[in-house]
C-alpha cells in the first residue's frame, strides 16, 4: 500500500482565516480590548500552545486560568476551521485508489486533532502525528516516521509528503526519504532542492499521485 502523508494547517485546512475569527470571538467573549487583541494575533500567528496563554496573563496581569483559555482556544479554533469540500473528495479519491494517508503536523496535540475531527478529515485518514505528541517538530524526520507508524506502515522510497511550508515540509520531507510535493503560496527559499512536484492545491496533488501509483 503506497502512502500519502500530508501537513495540516495550511494545506488540508485554512487556518490562517480560523485564526483570525478564533481570536476575535475569544477576545469579545472575555471583554478584552484591542490591546490583548492585537497581542493575541501577534503573539499566536504561526502557532499557539497552552504556554501562550500563561505568558498573556502574565503579561497583563489576567485573573481567567490559562488552562481554561486555551481550551476556549481550540474549542474556538474547531468551530472556525474549514476543510473545502473539494479536498475531502480528493482525499476520498485517493483512499479509494488504495493508498493510506497520513497527517504529519506541527502543533499542540489537542488542537490539531480538534481540527481534524471538526473539518470532517478524522474519517479519511489512517494516522496522525502531531509535534506535541512526542516534542519534536518538522522538519525532523522523526515526525514523520511517527505518522507512517500511526497509519501501520514505515516510511519507504515511494511514499510521498505534500505541504505548503518549503522548510518544514519539503525538505523535511526530502530529510525523511520521501517525494515531496509542494502546495504553492509561500516564497520558496533560493537554498532550497526543489520540490518533486509542484502544485496549487490538494486535489491537483492527489491527481499526480493517482497518475503516479506505479512510478
């Protein structure tokens, strides 16, 4: 069985508009004004743990338990996260064809799968790995051997990574053994090896991964 492995905020799901909504609803329903506001969007734009909200009581002296902000957090995340409906049937596609698919993400454990399981993807895939699982963050390779581990499989030559982040996901891809496709969006770093396939969504990857079963 070939495997598909993919990365989560930026390529399976929008979080970048979640966000956006997340914190507004956060900040009206706790009154805070456009100060904690703007902190919160600063502070919180590439990746939020429960740790984020212990520095914001600190830092301005909040009487509310970080523990319960972040779980308003991820609870106000789920509800905001998006999946198109285009990319759940491609992922449906690609199960069809026999692959197993697997989710290779950085973030905090509860949150990711609090997206995973609201967007409607928690049926389509057969593993995750999360960064917070085990503390280590792509790119390593660790992560993801993890998520080939939670779909019941290892890592092989022929198996495959698709993500928007050309660091994380590409060349930890590449670090990892695996063809990697890139979702178009980012700058791509002069550095960087290019990507084996280049793409401007999911269901275009999993389309060159329907045509490549047997590459």
């Amino acid at each position: 069985m070939r495997l598909a492995l993919f990365d989560l905020d930026g390529t399976l799901v929008d979080r970048r508009s979640a966000f956006t909504d997340a914190i507004a609803e956060l900040s009206h329903d706790h009154g805070y004004g456009p100060e904690i506001e703007r902190w919160l969007l600063t502070e919180l734009a590439d990746r939020a743990d429960r740790h984020d909200f212990v520095r914001l009581r600190d830092t301005f002296r909040l009487g509310e338990d970080p523990d319960h902000l972040w779980r308003v957090y991820v609870d106000r995340m789920a509800d905001s996260v998006t999946c198109r409906p285009a990319v759940l049937d491609s992922l449906t596609r690609l199960r069809e064809a026999g692959w197993s698919i697997g989710v290779a993400t950085n973030g905090a454990s509860d949150i990711q799968r609090a997206k995973v399981h609201a967007t409607g993807l928690s049926g389509l895939i057969d593993g995750m790995a999360a960064s917070g699982d085990i503390d280590v963050r792509k790119p390593d390779p660790r992560l993801f051997e993890l998520a080939a581990a939670r779909c019941g499989t290892q890592l092989t030559p022929g198996d495959w990574m698709t993500g928007d982040n050309p660091e994380t996901d590409i060349a930890g891809g590449h670090r990892a053994g695996l063809r990697a496709i890139w979702v178009r969006g980012r700058p791509w770093p002069e550095d960087l090896a290019t990507p084996h396939h280049t793409v401007g969504d999911v269901p275009e990857a999993v389309d060159h991964l329907l045509s490549h079963s047997s590459a």
